[in-house]
C-alpha cells in the first residue's frame, strides 16, 4: 500500500552505504521514521536539510513498522532560509528542540500544519527574526498542552519574569522587535527550554542552542 503524505525532516540517521532514516513530522503518521534507499542517487543529500518539507510516497509494509519512502520532492523552495546562515541556524535549533520532543509515535493534533507555517513563516520574513526561536518555544509549549502562563512560567525564569511575560502577552510581530541582548536572549531559550523538559518529563540536551549563542551573542 503507498501512502502520499507531507513530511517535515527533523532528522536523518545513516543506514548501510547509501540509506538514510528520515526522522519526521506528517500529518497522517506523526512522528515516524522512514527509510529513505539511494541517497546521493535517487535522492540529493539536499532533500534533507533540517525542517524541508517533501512531498513523499510512502510504502507501508504489514510485515515491518519500519515503512520506507518510494519517491520524495520539496514541496517549497524555502529560499529565504537556505540563502541566509542565521535563518538555517534557527531550523536546525528548531528541528532538533521537534526531534527530542516529539516522541516517536506521537501525533499532536495540528501539529504539523503548525510546523509548517512557522517554517513557511521564517522563510518569508524580511526583518528583524533574531527573536524567532523564543516565540518557537512558546507557541510549541501551547501545542504540547501545557498553556504556559506568567505564574507558571515563574518559577523557571527567576531574574527574567518580566520579559517573559512582556513575550507572554505581545503579538507576533510585537514579540519579534522586543529589544534583547544576546546573552538574555540565550537565557530564555534555556528557560523555557527548561520549563519543556519539567513538563514533559523529559531530558533535552539541545546542542545546536550553541550555534544560536554565537551568531546572535
């Protein structure tokens, strides 16, 4: 049975010589991997970048949970990302924060469609984004269920309530020209990274947070 389905790339694992795990996010499946033969051949390693959404067939196998992808071509050109190296740093802290989340079977109501317009949302933006990943972060914990708000978030941002709450209680385009420092900035992504991790009982270890710490430092 071939299943078309929309899939977001989180992450990919080696699998024998020329194979890959794709490790996504689809409306039909959720998070699931796939496994993707004749990477290099059939499928340019550029399919793959962190957070592409791909139009796929996928192969479904009674036998194996382990379904495997028979075609694949990016649904959007996500131009705006790829030609800025800020942008591409934010995707890759964005897809690994879905990776270590979303555990493998899940599937969030509207998660995926949410995924796909904060890619889209990035892609196309013109101005100031350096405060991206900390609305990401926000907007994810309501997806998740767990409704942030200012007395709950508290307890986690100690010296930093006020802004949190200032981001709390600002629109979009409100919260992406609130005035931060690099060194605030990176502290209420660990912030509210933490609050993720207590709520989700989960341990999230994000290593990309460090690129973001230099580039927007």
């Amino acid at each position: 049975m071939t299943v078309n389905s929309d899939i977001i790339i989180l992450h990919t694992t080696k699998f024998g010589e020329n194979s890959l795990i794709l490790h996504t996010i689809s409306r039909e499946y959720g998070r699931k991997g796939f496994l993707a033969k004749g990477v290099g051949k059939r499928f340019p390693a550029s399919f793959f970048l962190p957070m592409n959404v791909l139009e796929a067939d996928i192969s479904e196998n009674s036998r194996s949970s382990l379904f495997s992808v028979r075609s694949l071509a990016p649904k959007y050109a996500l131009l705006g990302i790829r030609d800025s190296i800020l942008k591409n740093s934010i995707t890759m802290f964005i897809s690994e924060v879905l990776y270590r989340i979303i555990k493998e079977g899940a599937n969030e109501e509207g998660l995926f469609e949410w995924c796909e317009h904060q890619i889209l949302l990035l892609d196309r933006m013109e101005g100031d984004f350096s405060n991206f990943h900390i609305r990401f972060l926000l907007e994810l914990s309501v997806i998740l269920g767990f409704s942030p708000d200012s007395r709950d978030i508290r307890p986690f941002a100690g010296d930093r309530a006020e802004i949190m709450d200032r981001f709390l209680k600002s629109p979009f385009e409100e919260a992406m020209l609130i005035p931060l420092s690099g060194k605030v900035r990176n502290e209420l992504a660990e912030i509210l990274l933490r609050y993720i991790e207590f709520h989700s009982e989960s341990s999230v270890n994000i290593r990309s947070l460090k690129v973001l710490r230099e580039l927007f430092g």
